[in-house]
C-alpha cells in the first residue's frame, strides 16, 4: 500500500519551536533535542522540512541517471541503486 506523505512544503512552525507542519496547516512532527545540541536539532528540523523536495529532486534525476547508465554501459550504477533506495526508503514502496 502507497500513502503519499502531507502537503508539501513543510516548515518549521513559527509558535511551537521544534514543529514541523505541512503546507495544509497540520503538524508533520515535533524534532526535539538535548539543550546541548542545539544545533543538531536545527539540522534535523531543516533536514525534515527538506524532505519533499528532496524526494522529488530524486524522482526528477533518477531518470537521467538511467539515460546516462544507458549510454555509459553502467556508469552511474551506485548513484541510481542509491537513488532508488533513498526513495524506497521515504515512501515505504518500489516505485522508483
């Protein structure tokens, strides 16, 4: 079974530190973090908020990866396995 994840963008919420909510208003997830980490904490949220954008960047270059692994005769192999599994791995499915 495929879901697709909420809308995106997602953001980090401006009133509740640490939220990450999706274009329709609705929360995402809460990132927290020890107050000696904070900076990993930002870096987690704005990993989060990057989420689909960088699902569709994947789904966007796969294709030219394997136009390229085509006329290479196998160059750019681990980039499209890597690519496909990033991609497995954010939507639960096999559809890259």
């Amino acid at each position: 079974m495929h879901i697709d994840h909420s809308a995106a963008p997602w953001r980090h919420d401006e009133t509740h530190s640490g939220r990450i909510i999706a274009a329709d208003g609705l929360a995402v997830c809460d990132v927290f973090g020890d107050s000696t980490a904070a900076d990993a904490c930002d870096a987690n949220q704005a990993l989060i908020a990057a989420a689909p954008e960088l699902l569709a960047a994947l789904r966007q270059c796969l294709p030219l990866v394997d136009a390229y692994r085509r006329l290479s005769l196998g160059d750019g192999d681990m980039a499209a396995a890597t690519a496909r599994r990033a991609i497995t791995l954010a939507t639960g499915a096999t559809d890259a």
